[in-house]
C-alpha cells in the first residue's frame, strides 16, 4: 500500500522533471539552432527602439537647426561679397540691433520656412560645390516695420510738414522704405533725412497738389535745403541729372530758364570766345551749368597744334583764317607778326 501510495506523487515529480528537462533542452536547441535568443529579445526591446528612434530625430534636428541659426544673423547675411556695402552701412545705423530677417523677410510661418529652405539648401550647396539657388533680396515691406513703429501713434504733422502716414501707406500703397531709405542703411546722421525721390510721382504727374506750401506748413529756406555755394556749383549737379532740382522746381522752363535762358552780357561783348578762359577759371561750374565739356567746350580745347607750329601755321593760316579765328583773336595774330616785321 506504501508503495502503492507513492508511486503516483513519484511518477508526478518524475513527470515534472521529465518536463522541465525537456524545457532545458529546447531552450537549449533554440539557442544553438538560430531560433530567437535571450540577445535577440533585447533588441526587440521598445526602449531601444525608441532610442534609435530619438537619435535620428535628434541628427535631423541639428541638420535643419545649424541652417536656421547660422541663417538667423546678420552676420550670415553680411559674409556674401554682394552684399558686403550694405552690411557696412547697416553696421553704422540706428538699426545696428535689428537682424536683417526681421526686415528682409516677410511676416509668416510660410514666409519664413521658404526663404530658410533656399538658404538651407545653399548651405550645403557651398560644402558640397555645386551651384547655388539665386534669388534677388526682398525690400522691407510695411508689415515688416509696423510691428515696432505702430502707423495709429504716427501723427499727420511732423515739426514743419504735413504728411499722413495712413493716407499715403493704405491709398497711395507706399511703402515705409520709399521715405524711409536712410533708415538701415545709412549713417546715423542721415537716419532723420526723408527722401522726396517719390512725390513727384504724384504730387507732380498724377495730379496731386504740387505747391510746397501743401506739405510744408513753413515754405523752407534756400539754406536749409541747398548745401553752402549750391549757386556756384548746381549747374554741373545739375547738367549731370536735373532730377532732384525737378523735385522741388518743377517747371525747368518757368524756373531754370529764367537765369540761363538769359546769358550774362560778357557773352555779347565781341570778344568772349578770347576772354572766357577767365571766367572759367574763376567759376568753372558757372559755365557748366549750360555748355557740356565734352560736347561744347573740347570743340576747341581738344585741339592740339605741332611741334613745329609756330613756323608751319603760315601756310594754313594763308589758306583763309576763318579757322584760327574760331579760338584766336585777330590782335593775337597782329601783335606777333608785327614783332616780326
């Protein structure tokens, strides 16, 4: 009866051990066999999964964001050759601590992400050598101003002159830059000068009111707007390019004409192709002001005689001295040949 009543908890633990030896050896077998292995569960771990999954994110990340950051300075902007004289003239003016993105590139997410995505791209174009992707610069529009100049403070008058800001940005469409040019890109000096270069494309061809007054509450003196000695020397500014005379003195013949239509009565003495040189030494720019150098004066100036004029001139002179006389006086000729005699 013992015996019989232990044998089945014998068999039993026999059979658990039959089993667990038989779990033993297929373990065994699947180590050796190529089946999955203790080393193989642990790369199928999520956590190593996600580590691979973060380190890639993280590479991508420092790929985009070294273009984003290098991009988002001035000094990126300044390192091309072209753009070296306006980098220097940023360098000096009273927005020395705005970045050139904040002007250049226009407001918005979309905006942003395209012009970083051609610079991103002309990044790696330089270190991998092949051609760059070309794109003129973007003027400064109004939406890139107003974020810290708000158009609703800025008044209608300013010291002595009339100029809504609304008026001519919202109706008119300009942009802040159209006056504004110094502003960036100029000396601090010349930060509070506004350009007239646009009125006159309304207030002088499009039917605007073109009186000073209409702008400018107290008419401005000549002092104040032409530099010391213009009347000397605006005739040569002035023959070069008439445009900025024309911005104030619209009409050239009412205004210009009035003086130069009227040569001074030197010119009518006789003499004055003889005696000018003078005046012109005196005041070259006061006969630049109507004769060209090129065109007018070096007619006779570019003329050069022989060495041997002065004995060779005769037999042309004898010819007729209709040419001679275009820049030598007759008393020239007659003083020397009368020493001669």
């Amino acid at each position: 009866m013992a015996a019989s009543g232990r044998l089945p908890w014998a068999q039993g633990t026999m059979s658990g051990t039959g089993r667990r030896g038989a779990r033993g050896k297929a373990d065994s077998v699947s180590g050796e066999g190529g089946s999955e292995t203790p080393r193989a569960r642990r790369r199928r771990s999520p956590w190593v999964a996600t580590a691979v999954v973060v380190a890639i994110l993280a590479g991508v990340a420092v790929l985009l964001w070294i273009p984003v950051a290098a991009t988002s300075t001035s000094s990126y902007c300044g390192s091309c050759k072209a753009t070296e004289p306006a980098a220097a003239a940023w360098a000096g003016s009273v927005h020395t601590k705005v970045e050139c993105v904040e002007c250049h590139i226009a407001p918005g997410l979309g905006n942003q992400i395209k012009w970083r995505t051609r610079e991103w791209r002309n990044i790696w174009a330089d270190y991998m050598n092949v051609p760059r992707s070309g794109q003129a610069g973007q003027r400064p529009g109004n939406d890139n101003c107003t974020p810290c100049h708000d158009m609703a403070t800025v008044g209608d008058e300013h010291t002595d002159v009339r100029l809504p800001h609304r008026r001519h940005t919202e109706i008119s469409g300009l942009v802040c830059a159209d006056c504004h040019d110094k502003v960036s890109h100029g000396s601090r000096a010349e930060a509070g000068q506004v350009s007239m270069s646009v009125c006159g494309m309304c207030h002088a061809e499009a039917g605007a009111a073109d009186q000073c007054s209409f702008c400018h509450l107290s008419p401005p003196s000549a002092e104040d707007t032409h530099p010391a000695g213009y009347l000397e020397t605006h005739g040569e500014e002035a023959a070069a390019d008439d445009g900025p005379c024309l911005r104030c003195h619209h009409d050239a013949e009412a205004f210009c004409d009035e003086c130069h239509s009227r040569p001074t009565p030197d010119h009518f003495s006789g003499t004055w192709r003889y005696t000018h040189n003078e005046a012109a030494a005196a005041d070259r720019s006061g006969c630049l002001g109507c004769h060209d150098e090129d065109a007018f004066c070096e007619q006779c100036h570019r003329v050069s005689h022989p060495d041997d004029w002065m004995t060779s001139h005769g037999e042309v002179a004898g010819t007729g001295g209709g040419s001679c006389l275009t820049c030598h006086p007759q008393s020239m000729c007659d003083t020397c040949h009368a020493r001669r005699r």
